[in-house]
C-alpha cells in the first residue's frame, strides 16, 4: 500500500535530502553527538515528517500549516550546516553541493503551498 504522501514529489525530494544530510553528519565531531549533529539531524527528518503528517487530508489550511512547518525545518537544516562550516565540521564546498537540493525542495513546497491557497 502506497500512502499519499509517498506520491509527493516534495516528500521524496525530503528524503534525498535526510539521506545527504545524515551522511554528511558522519563527519561531524564525536563530542557534537548530542549538540549540533543531533539537531540538524532532527530538523533535516522534521521536513519530511510535517510533510506526511500534513497530507493525511483532514483540511487544505492544515496541510498550508504543516508545510509552513516544513519550511521552517528546511531553513532550520541550512543555518545549521552554516553553523557546521563555520565551526569547521564541513566545507563550504560540501553544502555548496547540497544547495540545488536545498532551493528545489524549498520552491516546491512554497508551490505546493499556493496551490493549497488557491
């Protein structure tokens, strides 16, 4: 059985990103476990998770809020990896890399959000 949010291309773009990011958290510091590899961590899952939670139906206007939440957590995941490259636990030209990714899933959620709107 496929769920809903499964078909969504912002979903599976979500999760190309969690996959990216946690393996670029392997490089991070063993003394950030619990700090900033674990928050970036939970940011980077939060995306996709407010997007499956918030296609489940019940309203367009809880769908808007839940992707509202998405954004937060995307922009939450890149100021955290800027943090990271400042701290020298990655390189700019990492992220660099990453930022493709960051500005698609980004623009199609503000999409998919003002198809909800209208």
């Amino acid at each position: 059985m496929e769920y809903n949010f499964e078909k969504l291309e912002v979903y599976k773009l979500s999760e190309k990103l969690v996959l990216e990011v946690y393996n670029l958290t392997k490089n991070f510091p063993k003394e950030e476990v619990f700090g900033l590899t674990s928050q970036v961590k939970r940011a980077v899952v939060s995306i996709s998770l407010n997007i499956a939670e918030g296609s489940t139906g019940r309203s367009k206007k809880d769908f808007v809020r839940f992707l509202n939440t998405a954004i937060g957590s995307l922009i939450e995941t890149k100021s955290a990896l800027s943090i990271a490259i400042k701290l020298s636990f990655i390189k700019q030209e990492v992220v660099d890399k990453l930022n493709q990714n960051f500005d698609e899933l980004f623009f199609k959620l503000i999409a998919l959000k003002k198809s909800l709107n209208e």
